[in-house]
C-alpha cells in the first residue's frame, strides 16, 4: 500500500532513503521492490543475501536515515505519498509500460492517478491559435472524463493544466526533478492549485534538480499514464516529439492536430500524422475518439419560441434552444452558433444560476 509521509518520521526518512536507490538503476530499483515491500524488510535480509544483490550501501542509508528537513516544508500544505509499482494506487496504465519508475513521489490527491486519463503535450513557445487549441481541446477532454496529465513546463503544457482545472477537472503535473525543487519555478503557483485539484508526481527522489536526462525519463512516464497522447502543437526537432516517440513506443494512441504548411511550429504535429498518428482536426473528432457522441442539431432538439421565457436575451434563448433533448458540451455549442468559448461559458453560468439549465456529465442541459 501507498506510504503516507507525516505520520511516522522514522519511517518517513527510511522510505526516502529507499527511494534514492533509484540513483543506481531504475530497473534494479524496480526488482527490489518486487522482492521487497518495505525498507525494514530490505534491511532484514541476510548479509550473503544483501552482497549478492549489491544492496549494502542502500541498506546502510536506510539504517542511518533521519527525516530530512525538506520533508516537513511538504507535509504542511498536502499529503505526501510514495508509491511503488507493486502498489494497488499505482496508475494502472503506467504499471504495464516495460520502463515504468519502480516508485513515484505524489503530492496532492492520491484518488486522481485511478482516473481515466489524456496527456496532452505541446511547444513551450505556443502561437495564437495554438494557445486556443490547448484551452479549448483540453476543456473537450475534461468534460468527457478525462483527467488532463501534462509536464508543468511552459506553454501549452501550463495552458493544459489551467483549462482542465477551469472546466472542473483534475489534472495531473508530471514533473524532471524532485518535488521539492520545483521546475520551471515560474509555475509554483500553477503547482499549488494542482496540488488542489489533482496531484503533483514525480519519479525522482526529494532533493533532484532537473537535468538533460531527466526530461527523457519524465516524458515517458508522462506518456505511460494515459491509452493516448495529444499533441497540440510541436516544432521539430522538439521535446514534444520525443512525448510523442515514447507514447508509441508504449503502444499507446498518438494524437495530433493539423497546421498549415506555412506554420514552423506545426512541423513536428505534420511530422506525427505522416508517420501514422491520429488526425484530430476539430472538437467533435476529439469527442468522438473519447467515446463521446457527436452532436447534431435536429428539429426534434429544439424548444419552440413559445416554450422559452421572453424575459431572456438572444444569446440564453439560443442556448436554451439547442439543449433540449439531452447534454451538450460547452464547446460543440460554442462551435454550433459561432462563438467563443468564454461567451458560451458565461451564458451557460447565467443559465445554471437562474436553474433553467443543469449540468449532466460532460456536457449542459435545458430543464424544462
């Protein structure tokens, strides 16, 4: 079972101590754990037995662990957990990948790493146009079910993780260094909400700055967590693409967007489709890829001018109009009657506030 750090300081510093075997291999880290479900089992083990698995070093760092300062700064805000791949709270979809972490740090909600997920990934320099797809597609994604797990970095993966927790939902940070030391620091406040709304997760025990490699090993267990990955906008070369490469490698769904030609920063999303990956060239294909139904106005689905109250103004009479028969999501409407996003959103507020409309799953729908 998960550890739970705060409650036993003894035992709080030995499972760190366990974690830094990491350092040696992640593999080797992995076997251990198999073989062993605790520090104070690894320490029991017998001398011959403990040289012949090149653990005396790890086990002398358990026997003389103390709690580390940097530990109780974390306890504070939010619970503090270890998990190994052994773990029932594990992810389950990272657990089948070959090169799964032997352990992850989480700090945050423990419950999110169960839920059913989409990466999203993208460039840290996003355009325009890149930086609506982001909010509007990863909004698609969290109003069909889907915790949003990204990398905190700049961009669109910061613009991931902002639009799932602005649609309601949970969202996952993936982070290259140690939870204590936060990276890109810029991000810190973006971090604790996620702490909030979600969980913050590492594979690097505390104290672990970011390094060159480090991205390598995060973008593979970024890509482990979910069955798919969608990148919104990616130059080439790029760490989006190497995202991308690791997610295909799992066996998992590699979904991208399509640019023009003429848009350097979509070369790496051009790239992708030519070599096989799934188009995602509008919110209902996306929708339709995660198993929600797309929506089409038909004469059935509207409520006649003399079943909507006069008092309304155009923009709620519309909405009301298209969400009589069953939920419809924020962004199919938006796109149905030509408007933006935050517009669409605020009319649907105004409409739940007065409790002619009511939210059913993912999507919005008329009372009456």
């Amino acid at each position: 079972m998960a550890h739970q750090f705060g409650i036993d300081a003894g035992a709080d510093a030995k499972w760190l101590a366990l974690s830094n075997g990491v350092r040696a291999g992640a593999r080797w880290l992995d076997g251990l754990l198999q073989r062993f479900d605790s520090p104070d089992a690894l320490l029991e083990c017998s001398s011959d037995e403990a040289r012949l698995l090149g653990v005396q070093s790890l086990q002398r760092d358990i026997a003389s662990a103390c709690e580390p300062a940097s530990l109780r700064g974390l306890i504070q805000e939010a619970p503090l957990h270890l998990i190994t791949a052994q773990d029932p709270e594990y992810p389950p979809l990272l657990a089948e990948c070959e090169d799964r972490p032997p352990f992850l740090l989480v700090h945050g909600e423990l419950e999110v790493l169960q839920a059913a997920t989409l990466s999203v990934v993208g460039t840290r320099k996003p355009s325009l146009d890149g930086t609506r797809a982001a909010t509007e597609f990863t909004s698609v994604a969290t109003r069909a079910g889907r915790a949003v797990v990204s990398g905190l970095a700049l961009g669109i993966d910061g613009l991931a993780h902002q639009s799932a927790m602005a649609a309601g939902g949970k969202t996952i940070a993936v982070l290259p260094s140690g939870l204590d030391i936060l990276y890109p620091l810029r991000h810190r406040h973006l971090a604790n909400k996620i702490k909030r709304n979600g969980a913050l997760v590492s594979e690097f025990p505390l104290g672990t700055p970011p390094r060159k490699h480090h991205f390598y090993r995060r973008n593979r267990t970024l890509s482990g967590f979910s069955a798919a990955t969608l990148v919104i906008e990616a130059g080439r070369p790029s760490g989006t693409l190497l995202t991308a490469s690791a997610a295909a490698d799992q066996g998992r769904d590699v979904l991208a967007l399509p640019w023009s030609v003429y848009h350097p920063e979509g070369a790496g999303c051009r790239f992708l489709l030519d070599d096989g990956a799934m188009l995602i060239s509008s919110i209902d294909a996306l929708y339709e890829y995660l198993g929600y139904p797309q929506f089409d106005v038909t004469a059935g689905d509207l409520l006649s001018a003399a079943q909507i109250d006069a008092a309304l103004d155009p923009d709620q009479k519309a909405i009301l109009a298209l969400t009589r028969c069953r939920p419809v999501p924020p962004e199919v409407l938006a796109a149905h009657l030509g408007w933006d996003l935050e517009r669409c959103l605020a009319v649907l507020s105004s409409l739940e506030v007065s409790g002619r409309l009511q939210r059913r799953g993912p999507g919005y729908q008329a009372t009456y």
